[in-house]
C-alpha cells in the first residue's frame, strides 16, 4: 500500500509540475545548532507563510525524473514548495468566514490530482475540496470530532467515517449522502487499519479502542493501555500499520489484535494526543525514535529518542499540533516540522 501510495504521488509530482513550468532537559542549544553524539542537528527555518494558517500535513513529492518537492498543507490552503522553500504554487480552500480556516486537513492522492479532506476537528465541520480548493460538501450537524476516510466496499470510491462525541459513527459517501449510522457514545477519534487488505475502522469511546467492519459491525474491543487516551494515532511501526496512543506518561504501540509491540515512558503525562515515527536521523545502525504531542494550545512539543528510548532533544514551541515528515536528501537525512502560522523547519545531521 506505502509503495502505491508513492508512485501515485510521483504521478502527481510530475502533473503538478508540468501544470507550473507550463520533556526533562534538552541539549543545550550552539550557534551552529545542537550536538547530538558525533553529529551536528542544524535547525533553520525552510518556510513560512501565514496565509496557510496552522500547518496539518507535509507531503514528501518525490520522482525519480523530477526535483523533490514538498507539499505543505494548511487550515487556509496549501503550498508546492522545493527544497531551498521556495513557493512553486498555492492553492486556497474554500472555508466561508472562518476565521482560523478549515480544520485537521489531509491530502488525499489520486493519479489525476490531489483532492484535500477537512477531518474537523474542535467541533468544526468535515469538508471534502476539489483539486481547486472548491468546497464539494460539507458535515457541520452534530458536533464532529473526528473523521477518516476509506473504501467501505473496494470500488475504488471515497467513503467517509465522522466521529461525533454524543451521537456516534456516522458513514457517508463521496457524495456526502449518509450510508449508515452506529449510536455509540463519545467517540472522538478515528482511523482506519488495514489488516491483510481488508480496511477497518478503528475508533476510541473514552473507555476503549473498538473494531469494526466497513459496515459498522463491532469486532472486537482492545484492552490496551492506550483505552483512556483521548486520541490515538495510526501509523507504520517497523513496515506495518499499528495503533499508537499515550497513557500515564507512556507511549504504547500496539497491533490490530491489542497485542503491545513496543512502548517507553515519555516525559509529559496526559498527552491529548500523539505522533510517533522512527527515524534514523541520528545516523545509527537502529533507527531513533521522534514523538511530538499536543499538551493544549500554545504549548506542544517534539522529542527526539535514540535506539535505546533516551531521550537526547526535546523543543517546545507554539503549536496547534506538530506536524512530522522525513526524506533523504543526497547524503543527507532531513525532518520537517510543521507547525502554527504556516511554519516549517528543517533539521539535518552532519558530521561536526
């Protein structure tokens, strides 16, 4: 599935383009940047455009015939950028008098374009945008909380799960016409986990993490310690799809069966919610480990593990949610942060 996704995005790399030319105590901060064992991490701003407004998803474009480009998504709207930050293109959404934009948006990659999903989020509504931005339909009954979007029955056609706290599941199409709805409890976030190629979907009810079908039928409920997080991630670990979650200062990332398959104290409690990648920033034979959190507004922050769950950096800055990517650029390995105002910062590893 990541190696489809890819090539889908080098086939959208290569129209977009051809549309254009035609925490504890961290490290203590150096003027050059911050050591980290036998390597410098250098930190500089690589972008920054208030008119994005928070920063929600950073997309590595990459082909093998074409400059690495890196689309940097926004509650307003979103920009094509290269490696030196230059803005290639900037495409703005559809989101009425809103005055922070749109919510927790999303790129979704198809071979003719990138269409852009709003999963909502703070009570706002989900969306769903044409390649223009424009506003195809949108879910503002209920109080949503969360949404995911999914093929319920393989035909290759968007559906969609929106989560709201008091009244449930709800399940629509690409249309927006409602499918199905599951009265359950608040829900305030959900996902979906492909298990052998069958996608399911995954949500929280404040007490659990729960299974269910495509056509809303419970499987099964995981007793796992992430069951009172208020969120939870879903993300590769190791080449396969997991569920992350913190619980009592701990990071726990476990299986679609609740089975834990790692976990370590990290230094803040009571996350709100949780991004975890592996990275092998650090240049070490096993890859390291980031995890950035939202404590509350106005104050979240990433830290930077190595192999053996120490924590070596940790940064706080004003941010909604820090958003995280990381790609090969020649001999070095580079992360992009995202994070409120349209902001994006690089940090690279090299040799002192």
């Amino acid at each position: 599935m990541k190696h489809k996704q890819n090539f889908i995005k080098s086939l959208v790399l290569a129209a977009v383009t051809l549309t254009l030319y035609a925490c504890g105590p961290s490290a203590p901060p150096l003027a050059r940047g911050v050591v980290l064992g036998e390597g410098l991490l250098k930190i500089d701003t690589l972008f920054s455009q208030e008119k994005l407004g928070n920063v929600t998803a950073l997309e590595i474009m990459e082909n093998d015939s074409l400059p690495t480009q890196i689309l940097v998504v926004g509650q307003k709207g979103a920009s094509l950028i290269n490696e030196k930050g230059e803005e290639l293109n900037y495409l703005s959404f559809e989101y009425g008098d809103r005055l922070m934009g749109l919510g927790n948006v999303q790129p979704v990659f198809k071979e003719d374009g990138i269409m852009y999903f709003n999963r909502g989020g703070g009570w706002g509504p989900v969306s769903f945008h044409d390649q223009n931005g424009k506003k195809l339909w949108e879910f503002s009954n209920h109080s949503p909380d969360d949404a995911a979007i999914i093929d319920l029955d393989g035909s290759g056609d968007y559906e969609f799960i929106i989560a709201t706290g008091a009244d449930g599941l709800f399940a629509f199409n690409k249309m927006g016409e409602q499918i199905w709805l599951e009265e359950v409890g608040n829900v305030t976030s959900v996902g979906v986990f492909k298990e052998n190629g069958v996608p399911f979907i995954v949500h929280n009810d404040q007490e659990s993490i729960l299974i269910r079908s495509a056509n809303g039928k419970l499987i099964r409920t995981l007793d796992i310690p992430i069951a009172n997080a208020y969120s939870f991630e879903i993300d590769e670990y190791k080449g396969e799809q997991a569920i992350f979650g913190v619980h009592n200062g701990k990071l726990s990332i476990s299986d679609f069966y609740g089975n834990e398959l790692h976990s370590f104290p990290i230094l803040r409690e009571h996350f709100n919610s949780c991004k975890y990648i592996e990275s092998t920033l650090l240049g070490t034979e096993k890859p390291g480990s980031i995890v950035a959190n939202r404590v509350r507004r106005d104050d979240s922050e990433w830290y930077l593990y190595d192999q053996n769950d120490s924590l070596i950096f940790s940064e706080r800055y004003n941010a909604w949610n820090p958003v995280i990517n990381e790609y090969s650029s020649g001999s070095e390995i580079r992360l992009l942060i995202g994070s409120d105002n349209g902001l994006v910062k690089v940090y690279t590893k090299s040799s002192n």
